[in-house]
C-alpha cells in the first residue's frame, strides 16, 4: 500500500479470472461512491463478439479521463491509459485451484439462472468446456500474470509503490480499511 495520507481517488483491480476483480470493484464502488468499470463489458458486445481494439482503448480512455473511478480487469492494451492515473494496483493473487473453483462455481450459477455476463452475453455449458473458456483462459494467464506482477512488486518501478497484492481474505479487509481511511473527505457516505 501506498504510503502517507494522500486520498485514492482511482482504483484499479487486477487478477486472474476468477479472482474476484468484479466483486471488489463493485465493494469499493458502494464503498467510496465511485463509479465502477469491468473491462470485459468494453471489450464484449453482444454474442461474444469482441470490440476492435480501438473502439475498446477510446472506452476505457473516457473513463480514465474521470476524477474519480475503478477499474477491474486486466487488458494490458490499456495499461498506459489507466495504470500512470491510478492511486493504487490492487492485485488479487489467489492460488490456482481456487480460481478454478471460484470460475466453476460462477459458471454454473450463471448458466443455472440464465444470468447475464459481459455486456449482456451468456454461459453455456458448450462454452465453459470449449477450448476458448474461461477455465482455459485461467490455466493459460495464471502463471504468466503472476510471473509479471510479482516483477512489478520486486523491482524498482513506477507502479511498485501503487501496486499491493491480496491473497487472503484478512489481506483483502486490510485493503478495504486502508482505502477507507483514505478516501476524501466530500465522499457521500449517505
């Protein structure tokens, strides 16, 4: 965590999917009254069609251009529009089967319930055991990802004094607490 008394006023959230990105995010938005962006709903239109790239970073560079905001997710095309303006990294490092069970478990609840994912699309069975699911997706980022934010942590660098990693829950409340703590004062805690 940062140190000093500066407010964070913009947040992002990193992880491998399953981590938990998207419900910190919207945790630290109904904490702080900051709006709260998932990347993924930029970058998916409807029937899993993605944006062009373009298109995507020109989204993601009007909510960066805010005063005040979180950030989840992980499109490295976008770092150098978010992470210079961002207060604080926060990296959800949690072990691999958990992410793979955390990713089952939501899969098949969003399958069960038709609920909605990324920008109005949906899970199916067909999909979560393709060669393109997300449980492929988790086995073929977890080490790279973590490899590269474990490089970030332990060099010197710009965002190693931003960056903080959670890998429990007692660390993800230190995180929650410290945030708080440094929110502005003008936050609307009504």
């Amino acid at each position: 965590m940062q140190k000093g008394n500066t407010s964070i006023k913009r947040i992002i959230v990193l992880g491998t999917s399953g981590s938990g990105k998207t419900s910190l995010a919207k945790e630290l938005s109904s904490l702080s009254g900051y709006p709260s962006t998932d990347l993924d709903d930029l970058f998916w239109l409807p029937n899993w069609t993605p944006r062009g790239e373009e298109e995507v970073l020109g989204l993601i560079k009007e909510v960066a251009e805010q005063e005040c905001w979180i950030i989840s997710g992980n499109y490295t095309i976008s770092n150098h529009l978010t992470w210079p303006k961002a207060d604080i990294l926060i990296w959800l490092d949690y072990p691999l089967p958990t992410l793979v069970w955390r990713a089952l478990k939501r899969s098949f609840r969003r399958i069960v319930k038709r609920e909605a994912c990324c920008n109005g699309n949906y899970e199916t069975i067909g999909k979560l055991f393709s060669r393109n699911s997300i449980l492929a997706w988790i086995f073929s980022s977890y080490y790279r990802r973590k490899k590269r934010f474990n490089k970030i942590l332990n060099e010197p660098g710009e965002y190693r004094q931003k960056m903080v990693r959670v890998s429990n829950k007692n660390e993800r409340m230190q995180v929650l607490n410290s945030i708080w703590n440094r929110l502005p004062e003008s936050r609307d805690t009504g």
